[in-house]
C-alpha cells in the first residue's frame, strides 16, 4: 500500500459510495433513515444511517490492492469485525437490535481476532497485572473487553455531524504516525487506510449530515480502532501500551463518565440522555453563538469543538509513547480536563462542590 496513491483510492471510494447512498435515499429510505424524532436526535430531516457500508466498501478495496505484509493485519482484522458491524447494520437498518446484543457482538469480534491471530493483550508495564496476564485466558478476556468498551464508546460518541467520524480520523491517524516513528511502516499504512476510509466518509457526513455513519459504522471504527492499538504495543515492545489508552482517551472517558452518570441517576448503562459532553456543548456553547434559523450549523459545530479531545491526546501521544509515566500522566491530565468542562458546563461556573450537585443540575438540562 503506497502513499498517496492507495490512500486516496480509498477516500475516493468512501466518498463515493456515500454519495451514491444519499442520492438513493429514495429507493432504500423506509430501511436506512433515521428520524429526527428522538432524545438524542439533532438532526432536522430523517436521514440514511448506514455510512458504514460506505466505510466497509473502501476497506475491502483497500485490502485487495494493499501488499502482502498489510493484507495480513487488514484480513483478519476485517473478518473479526464483522459481528460487531453486523449487529451495527442490524439495528441501523431495524432499530430492534438491543445494547446488550450489540455489545456481546462486539466482545465477540474480540476473541475471534485472537483466534485468527493469536495475538492478545498480555501486558500493561505494570507487574502484578502482567503476571496475570500471562495466563491467556485472562489476556483474552482483557482483549474482549477493550475492543468491546472501545468500539461502544466510539458509538457513544456518535451524536454529531463528523464528531465520530472526525474523531476516528485523528485517532486512527495518531496511532499511525507512533507506529511510523518506531519504523512500523506496515502497521502505519493500515492505521492510515482506515483514517482514509473515515475521512472520505466526512466529506458527506460533515458539515452538511447528508449520511450519517450509524451503528455499524461506529462499531467497526471503534473495535478496528482498539484492535490496531493493540497491535501497537504488542508488535513494538519499546512502545508503552498506554499510549493506546491515551490516544484512545476521548471515546473512554466518555463511556466511562456516561456510566457512572446514569448509575448514580439510577439509570440504566445504556439509557439514552442528552448529557454527554457532546450535548452540553450544544445546549450551553453553540446554541448561544449560532442562530436558531441554521440548525444544521449548529449541529455541525459541535463537532470541530470535540475534535480538540482526540487531538490533544494524540498530540501528546507523538512525544511520549515511550514512557509509562508520560502516558500516564497525559491521559489522568486528559481525564482531569475533561470533567472540569463537564462541571463547567453544567453549572456555568467553575466547580467547587461535589459532583453530585452538578448531576442534580443536569436534570434540567436532560429535558432541553
């Protein structure tokens, strides 16, 4: 896979695919749209859901042209993907399918990259843990669980024009350039792919909303997402792999954060509200500097105000992949920002009470 030939074909092909679905909307609607009714929805018109497919066809163009040492992370990573993309499309295209199938879909497409790679997550640079892991199946199930976690948290993401999309771009794109620095060359040209494949997604996606990329989309992003930072690490010891939790920290901090919320409230894990970050950044930021009358405009601005989450992180990531401490350091510094503009956004101040206080407040902003 050479650049920038390759890259581009697939960008091409995204892009293309996208455009093709927009513009026979009016063959596969009553399948494809999503309404714009709904408590998470922002969108004003109903629009197809299923941007995945476009993603998943500049993949496998990708795959076919690409050279024997990327058809090798690229084949089997795609064919672990495919029930966590399956069930995605599933619900994209029946809105019937439950959080707890999508997410055992997802656990699923991580043990069966094991299987077809036999390659899992068996270190974290912290000793008692590594002992642990050792044991393979303890090494499996902390693989099934980090592409499960990080494809669900890329689909929580997923709530405004480009915001996943954009967010996929940096990531996939940051873990490239640290594979590029260690002389992974193969592994940076997949990392890459995928950022092309997202990117040529975006120029219908964004700023516009014409498609959006859907359930399957975001599960495939996000479990290709965890499996390439798995490689990571695990293919280049001098790498921390807690560079991966790093540049993977926007989406993680997000599920996290979104879990302990609805726990607290009493909520289900996977209730839908109207208090991600995303959300509060809408209700609180943008509707004050966009006016009413360009919806569409606001919802798109969301989502470059989101990206700086992925891209700090990333950014920190291209110094300090080297270093346990670093990374470490980076992403509880990552975490702590993260929750200071959540405060802040809930009370229009700067917090100095407890956190509790801030979710009684969000009540309110839940019903916007």
């Amino acid at each position: 896979m050479s650049f920038p030939e390759s890259f581009f074909a697939i960008a091409a092909t995204s892009c293309l695919v996208a455009l093709i679905i927009v513009l026979t909307k009016n063959l596969h609607g009553r399948f494809t749209l999503d309404s714009d009714h709904g408590i998470q929805k922002f969108h004003v018109a109903p629009t197809p859901r299923v941007g995945g497919l476009a993603v998943v066809a500049a993949l496998v163009v990708g795959a076919f042209t690409a050279g024997a040492d990327e058809q090798a992370i690229l084949f089997p990573l795609l064919l672990a993907a495919v029930p966590a993309f399956a069930f995605g499309i599933a619900e994209d295209l029946t809105k019937k399918v439950s959080v707890t199938r999508r997410l055992v879909a997802t656990l699923c497409s991580g043990v069966l990259a094991w299987q077809l790679t036999g390659i899992a997550l068996d270190h974290l640079d912290l000793a008692p843990v590594d002992f642990i892991l050792q044991w393979l199946p303890a090494a499996v199930i902390l693989t099934a669980f980090a592409a499960g976690g990080i494809a669900n948290a890329v689909n929580m993401i997923d709530g405004f024009n480009g915001l996943a999309g954009g967010a996929l771009v940096i990531m996939f794109g940051a873990l490239g350039l640290v594979a590029f620095q260690v002389d992974d060359v193969v592994l940076a040209s997949v990392c890459w792919a995928f950022a092309a494949a997202f990117a040529g997604f975006l120029a219908i996606n964004f700023p516009a909303g014409k498609i959006f990329l859907g359930d399957g989309g975001a599960y495939l992003g996000g479990f290709a997402l965890a499996w390439l930072a798995i490689l990571l690490p695990e293919r280049n010891t001098e790498v921390s792999p807690w560079v991966s939790l790093l540049i993977c920290a926007y989406p993680v901090m997000e599920l996290l954060f979104s879990i302990a919320r609805r726990r607290y409230r009493e909520h289900h894990p996977g209730a839908a509200d109207r208090l991600h970050l995303h959300s509060l950044v809408h209700a609180r930021v943008v509707r004050h500097f966009v006016p009413a009358d360009h919806p569409t405009l606001r919802n798109a601005a969301v989502s470059p105000l989101m990206w700086l989450f992925a891209l700090v992180p990333a950014g920190f990531a291209q110094f300090g992949w080297h270093s346990r401490s670093q990374c470490l350091a980076a992403v509880l510094l990552t975490f702590a920002a993260y929750l200071l503009c959540y405060l802040r956004l809930v009370r229009f101040r700067w917090p100095w009470s407890p956190a509790s206080a801030a979710l009684d407040n969000a009540e309110a902003l839940d019903r916007v």
